[in-house]
C-alpha cells in the first residue's frame, strides 16, 4: 500500500497508507487529513481537493484531463504549474513516497 504524506499549509505533515487504486483525495479523506474536502466526493467537479504536488513526483502522473485543467481554473487558492486535484490521482505502488501539499483554503 502506498504511503502518502500530506503537508497542509500550517506544515502539520500527515502521512497514509492510501490503497491502490484510491485516489490521494479519497486517502486524505478517510485519514481526517485538514486542508481537502472533497464536497463532490471526487466526481471532478468542485475543485475542493486541489494540491500542490511535489516536483518530482508529476513525471509519474498521467496527464490531467480536459476536465481536471477546467476544474483547476476555479481553485480558491493560487494555482501553479504543479497543482492537481487529488481526485484525479490514483495511488500506486509508483507513488509510494508521494508529497502533496495542500493549498490554504479550498473554498
């Protein structure tokens, strides 16, 4: 299982065993990790589980779909060139050892 760590935005640092095959938000989530909330229980299409992840760590991903770059647009923090949502990412045995930071407000 891999192990994920979410660093929020006070620096308190959060680390999971988020199952394959989950995605990052539903991890967060299920551990009572501050900072994602996930209000459309990861459909794609509320932006309240956007992160910051790690460099490193984006060659990993897939690419965001059309739907996560529009959804990226309506962020209530400030997005940047690594700034995902953790719906949209699936844990896998690739991403053990994955950070993500979490942004100060996601609405």
């Amino acid at each position: 299982m891999p192990q994920i760590t979410y660093i929020e935005a006070s620096g308190q640092s959060t680390t999971v065993n988020v199952p394959e095959g989950w995605s990052l938000m539903q991890g967060a989530t299920a551990n009572g990790v501050e900072g994602i909330l996930g209000e459309c229980g990861g459909s794609c299409a509320c932006a309240t589980c956007h992160c910051y992840v790690d460099e490193p760590w984006l060659a990993k991903l897939s690419a965001p779909t059309e739907g996560e770059l529009e959804m990226l647009e309506n962020t209530a923090s400030e997005r940047k060139a690594n700034s995902r949502l953790a719906c949209q990412i699936k844990a896998t045995a690739a991403l053990d050892g994955m950070v993500v930071h979490l942004p100060e407000s996601q609405e």
